[in-house]
C-alpha cells in the first residue's frame, strides 16, 4: 500500500489572549500515480463565507483582529474564537481505493507550555456534488464513500474513504476555531471546548498532516 502525505504546519498565536496567527506555511510534496491524480488547495473564510478569489499557503487565524470575544449580535461569547477559519480541498481524481486522513498535535505555548484546549480546534468534512453539499450518495444513486464527522483536531482522524472503485470526488474540509455549538449542528464537533478568556498569552503552534493512502 502506497502512502503520500501531505504535512501542514498550523500556527497560532495569542497575544495578551487578543489575536491568533500562523507563520509557518503548509508544504506540500507528494508523488502521485496517474491512476489516482488528486490537488489539495487552501481557501480563507470568514463568518463561514469562503473567499474563492484567495488560495493560501498557511493557515493565519486571527492576524487582521478576526480573534474575538463577541458574537455578530454584539453579545460577549464567553470565549475566545477565530472569525477566520480554512478550507482545504481535496480533488480526488478516480482510480484505485483511496482514504483521507489527518493527524494533529496538541497546540502548545511556546514560552508557557501551555496547551489550548484541544476540543477548541477542529475540523468537519464536506462532500460537494452538484455545486451544493450533500452526503454522499444522497443523490448519486447509491453510495460512493464514506465521510467522517465532524472532530477536534488533535490526533488522528479519518477524512474520508472512497469506494471500493476509488470514484473521484471533491471533498472540503473545513478548520475553525468556533464560539460554541448549536445545538444538533453537525458543523461542530462532539466533546467541544471554548478557548477561555483566561488563556495564558502565548504564542501557540502544532502540525496538521494530511495522509492520502491508496
């Protein structure tokens, strides 16, 4: 079994517990067989609108005041999240069976050791078809893989897996620091923990690998 790995470095930093950013670019090298061609591509979002005109490099959370304490209706969150989050795209070209997975550190304090809360970083997968999400299968005639739910991002975590014909498809994922879960919400994750207003300032920084195995 072949592996190709992407890995991403995702830094974030807080400055008197106000801001988040990142300075290390996600690099990508992967050599990939004809049969099973796929792109990943990185878009910004902000307030969950995607900026299709951006494709990024790094992941920057907070480094235009995106990192804040209040809701769009002005009322105080309780907690620190990131107005600004990321997309990453995978565009599976067909062939073998393939699976997406990612694995992510713990995000640690450079001067304190402090961690953030590792339920306060996630991610929730998307499968596209038609221009509009559905899961898969929903409209395709029967199902063509298998797509992971929402997760922090700490660990190891599968994305998706395709089916047993390795059909191409396209697959979002989409990394945020959120202020809280609505209820029944599946663009939230189980187990979800604010960053709170106390947080030690820091300068917190960890790694996100992406692992394409066919």
């Amino acid at each position: 079994m072949l592996k190709k790995l992407f890995l991403g470095v995702v830094s974030i930093l807080i400055w008197a517990g106000l801001s988040f950013a990142a300075d290390v670019p996600i690099n990508v090298s992967a050599t990939v067989p004809e049969s099973a061609a796929y792109t990943m591509v990185i878009h910004p979002t902000y307030d969950g609108s995607e900026d299709w005109d951006t494709e990024v490099s790094e992941m920057i959370f907070g480094d235009n005041g995106e990192l804040t304490n209040l809701l769009a209706n002005g009322d105080n969150a309780g907690c620190w999240y990131s107005r600004k989050g990321f997309m990453v795209i995978f565009y599976m070209g067909s062939g073998a069976p393939y699976s997406i997975a990612q694995t992510g550190t713990y995000l640690v304090g450079q001067n304190t050791g402090s961690t953030i809360p590792k339920e306060a970083f996630g991610f929730t997968p998307v499968y596209v078809c038609d221009a509009q999400y559905c899961d898969p299968g929903n409209d395709l005639g029967g199902p063509r893989g298998t797509l992971a739910d929402a997760s922090y991002a700490q660990g190891y975590h599968a994305i998706y897996q395709s089916d047993a014909a390795g059909t191409g498809e396209t697959i979002r994922v989409y990394y945020s620091i959120p202020p809280y879960p609505a209820q029944g919400d599946p663009d939230w994750w189980a187990g979800w923990q604010p960053i709170p207003l106390t947080q030690d300032a820091d300068t917190y920084t960890g790694t996100v690998t992406f692992t394409v195995t066919q």
